[in-house]
C-alpha cells in the first residue's frame, strides 16, 4: 500500500443544549491510488459528481467505519489524503479482499 489516508464517518448529534452539531470519527489506513476510469469519469459527470481519483484498501478497513443507523448499515462518507477531503461517490467491492473507493467532489 503506497498512501496513507484517513477514512471519515460524519454524524449530526444534539450537543447540551439540543443543537446539532457535526461529530467525526476517523480512522487512518493504507491504500493503492490509482486513476479513474474514463468511462466511471464521464457516467459520473452526467449524474453532477466530479470523481477526482480511486484507492484500493482492504476490505476489514472500510469496514471497522461501520456505524448502524434506523437499522442500516452507515460508512465513512469522506476521505482525507494530504490535508484534502475527498467525497465517496462509489464503492466497488473486488473478491480478491479490497475495496475500491472512486473519491471525487459534488
């Protein structure tokens, strides 16, 4: 694994005094970048998302975001590389026990 990234599972709850406020939750892991295909590039372009890039990790990884909410299974949202925040627009699974995180911007 060439990279080090920080997966990010934002939640909304009441503080004290019943405002939400943003609460996060991060954990660090190694990944593979590569670049996006062109024809994942262009499908999202059409749907309003701009992918900026993939990383490959391992599967135990992006699971361990893994939070229950009404019932459903919730993960991280977000992926920070370098200081910059990146939105998960797609999870591709693979059988060889990774996962491909396609990260881009709305």
């Amino acid at each position: 694994m060439d990279i080090e990234a920080v997966l990010i599972y934002k939640n909304q709850v009441a503080d004290s005094c019943g405002f939400d406020t943003e609460e996060e939750q991060r954990y660090e892991i190694f990944a593979n970048m590569k670049s996006v295909k062109r024809i994942e590039f262009y499908s999202a372009m059409q749907a309003g998302l701009k992918p900026s890039i993939s990383i490959i990790t391992r599967i135990e990884d992006y699971e361990q975001t893994k939070h229950i909410v009404n019932k459903k299974p919730i993960y991280a949202q977000v992926v920070e590389i370098d200081g910059a925040e990146y939105k998960i627009i797609r999870t591709y699974y693979k059988d060889t026990g990774t996962i491909e995180l396609t990260l881009g911007s709305d």
